[in-house]
C-alpha cells in the first residue's frame, strides 16, 4: 500500500481546539465518501505544546491506499472538491504539504490508546543519494532507534522514489513516527546511553540542524 501524509495548520486566527474539534468531528465523513480509503489516521498536536510557542504543524492526516492508481482514483472522484471545500472551513490550505510515502514497520509493539505519538519530518545529508539515504536509515539506523527505551512502536514512512523524478524536490525525505506511553517516557528515554547512539548515526544520513518534529496524539478514523 501506499500512504499519503498531509501537514496541517488551522486557519489564522482559530483557536487550537476548535481547529481539532472540527477535524475530528466534523472532516472525516467528507474523506470517507472518497473511493479507495483503506485506512485513515489523525494525529493531533498535544495542547500543552502550545503554552510555550507555536507548533510546527497543528497535525498531521495519513491516508493508505492499495496504490497509486487508487490515489489518482480519490483524486479525480467528485467527493475530492468536497475535501477540498470542508478543508478550506478550517485548514490554512496555503500552508499544506503533502508526500507520499511507503510505511516499513520497525517495532511493532502494542501501543496504548493514549500514547504519545512523535511525528519527526527529515531530510537527507546534503550529497547523500535518496536511494543512499533509504538504505541507512532503514537497515542501519532503524535498528539503532528500535533500541530505544520505552518505545512501543516504530514506523518509517519513506517518500515514494517518483517523488525525485524530473528533479522535484519533495518537502521532506521521509518521516519517522514513534510511540511512547507518555512524554515523561520520551524525556527519561533521552538520557540514556541509546540515544546518544540514535543522535550520533543520524549525522550520517540527516540533514545537519534541528530536525522538526511535534508530539501527537493519535486517533484512528478508519482502521
């Protein structure tokens, strides 16, 4: 299957709260009338990250389906223009970004329904072959991070290769989902001897720089 992972803001000026609200209530029953969804996921920027500043994105949608073809399907269906009404009542669509990408699962560990979901957005070394970059961080690295503590499940979701094609440049190389229990997990999990090994290879085949990432919560719209 193949997946599509959309990045999201809310409209300017509308609180945070109503923007998820109405996102999770109110938006799946226009995505669900599109032909060909196998699975659709929600994942919500934690509130509390937005006592200290804004959050890269408000969230992230992830929709699976059989292929590519079934994607050009949703795409050219007549419930598309309704997405894309009910997407304008809430969503800044000028501040979209869209890849599209294979999932390969790492650990796939029970998560609780409450789990913290990181959603990290990466980008390859300068120099470094897409094909170079896909090797490493899946046989090399991926490994390397599954060692980590606490962590539940695993996912790497790598930009489709016809992503490149003609010399485009997609707005990242992949990204990488991990669940924990909770943050107090992930900031415990930061201080071992395992994540200086996950920071150390990642000067491998990353990008130097922060890279961006928001902690979610996950709900399962379509499972």
């Amino acid at each position: 299957m193949v997946k599509v992972i959309t990045f999201l803001k809310r409209k300017p000026g509308m609180p945070v709260e109503e923007f998820q609200s109405y996102w999770l209530t109110r938006h799946p029953e226009v995505v669900m009338r599109l032909p060909g969804v196998r699975r659709y996921v929600q994942s919500h920027a934690l509130l509390p990250i937005y006592a200290h500043d804004e959050a890269i994105c408000d969230g992230i949608a992830e929709v699976w389906a059989d292929d590519t073809d079934a994607l050009r399907a949703m795409t050219r269906s007549p419930g598309h223009a309704a997405v894309q009404a009910d997407e304008a009542r809430f969503i800044d669509r000028a501040s979209m970004g869209v890849i599209i990408t294979e999932d390969h699962v790492i650990k796939d560990g029970p998560a609780p329904s409450d789990a913290v979901k990181n959603v990290a957005f990466l980008t390859r070394k300068p120099g470094l072959s897409v094909e170079a970059f896909q090797r490493h961080w899946l046989g090399v690295h991926g490994p390397i991070a599954a060692a980590l503590p606490g962590l539940r499940r695993y996912v790497q979701s790598h930009t489709r290769r016809s992503a490149y094609d003609a010399g485009r440049v997609p707005a990242y190389d992949g990204v990488v989902l991990t669940w924990f229990d909770s943050t107090e997990t992930i900031r415990g999990g930061a201080a071992a001897p395992e994540y200086a090994r996950v920071l150390a290879d990642a000067a491998n085949f990353l990008a130097p720089g922060q890279t961006p990432s928001i902690l979610t919560r996950e709900h399962i719209i379509v499972a």
